[in-house]
C-alpha cells in the first residue's frame, strides 16, 4: 500500500487504461495496440528534458512569442517550440517549453496549470516522452487524458490521476482501526497504572488520617485517665 501512487512513475499501457489500476486485460482496442508497440524518443528533440514542460489546450491562434511573454513569469525561458502540422503549418495546440533551470520548470509545472492564455485555461505537465519509462505515446494507444467520446480513458497522469483501489482502501481502513484500538488500549493502560497509583496513595493517606485519628484518642484517653488519678489523689488527701 506504502507504494501506490496516482500519478504513474512506470508506464504500463494495461495499468492506464484502468481506472484504478486494477484491470487484468484490455477493455480496448488502444491498450491492445499500445502494449504491442515499442516506442523509441524522437533523436532529434533536443534540451534538457528535466527543465522542459509541456503546456496543451491552447488556443489556436497562439503563437511561440505569446507563450514566452505569458510564461517568462516563472523563470527564463530557453526555448518555445510550438507543435504544428507538417502539412498546413496550423498549431495542434499543444507546444513544449524549455526553461533554463529545473527550478524554474517546477514553478511553472506548480503555479502554471490552468493559466488562462488567449481565453483558453491551459494543461501543464512535465515532459513525459523522455522522462517517464516505458512512454508510450497517444498515437500509438498510450499517453493520459483523452476524451470520453473515444472511449480510451487513460488514467494515471495529472490530468486524470488513479482511483485509489478498493482493496488499499479496506486494508488502510483495517490497520487504521487496528492501531486506534492499540491507541485506546495503551491510553487504558496508562489510565489504569495512573488510577491504581491514585487509588495507592489515597489508600495512603486515608491510612494516616486513621492512625492519626487512632493516635489522637490514645492521647486523648491518657490525658483523661491521668487526670482521674490526679483528682483521685486529691481527694483521699
């Protein structure tokens, strides 16, 4: 239970296209497809890859210049490369920016998602294709998101993290109970030595108040016997 995660740290296209990574066979055509193919990252992306993020859902008219105005607020950047059709040259809405330093790519990952660029609130994400093992990507059956419509779901990403499975969920529930019960039990023991010592030292103290009590009335009776022998003394005199 201590290492699942809703976010993927491996790709494994069956475990994507569950819900809560509990399938056992495909439930489409695209896992089929994605678990018979082998994907290799493109030789010819260049850029620190740690320092990359990918920013998607935007806008079409979006270009490279208004991507670096409205992301240079979380750090340098080094390079915009807007992803268009090799054919019409239009934007697919989704481009890959490349900041200078790691920590500047992590603010933008952290304060970037949702952006609103051009009236479109936009999807930020690491780069996957080069740091996430196993990358498989959405053409060939893989990647995460989709649309509902498809009927090819893949989960594990940001955008539609795992379902925490039943079964982890039962077994935390149990051991959550389990060491509330220990809590309640080591609580009752401590409470229990804390009365027995309470009730020690008032057995103790009523104790002395008793022979003190005792005392006093030994002393009281001698006083008054003493003071009958005095009398009686007196008396016969």
């Amino acid at each position: 239970m201590s290492s699942w995660s809703p976010l993927a740290k491996v790709y494994d296209p069956l475990k994507a296209g569950s819900i809560d990574t509990t399938d056992d066979e495909p439930h489409d055509h695209g896992v089929i497809r994605a678990i018979n193919s082998t994907y290799k990252p493109n030789k010819d992306v260049t850029g620190d890859p740690h320092c990359t993020i990918f920013v998607a859902r935007l806008n079409p008219k979006t270009s490279e210049e208004t991507l670096e105005s409205e992301l240079s607020c979380f750090g340098k950047i080094k390079r915009v490369r807007l992803v268009r059709d090799i054919v019409t040259g239009f934007s697919r809405c989704y481009s890959f920016v490349e900041f200078e330093d790691e920590k500047s790519a992590m603010r933008a990952h952290r304060e970037g998602n949702n952006l609103e660029i051009d009236g479109h609130e936009v999807f930020v994400d690491f780069e996957l294709e080069r740091t996430l093992p196993g990358w498989i990507p959405r053409r060939k059956g893989g990647g995460f998101g989709g649309k509902k419509e498809s009927g090819q779901l893949r989960f594990g990403g940001r955008d539609r993290p795992w379902r925490e499975p039943i079964l982890l969920q039962d077994q935390r529930n149990r051991q959550q109970r389990y060491s509330d019960r220990d809590q309640r039990g080591t609580e009752q023991r401590y409470n229990d030595r804390d009365r027995g010592t309470r009730n020690y030292d008032r057995d103790r103290y009523d104790k002395g108040r008793s022979d003190r009590s005792t005392d006093r009335r030994d002393r009281r009776r001698d006083r008054s016997r003493s003071r009958e022998k005095y009398r009686h003394r007196s008396r016969s005199r």
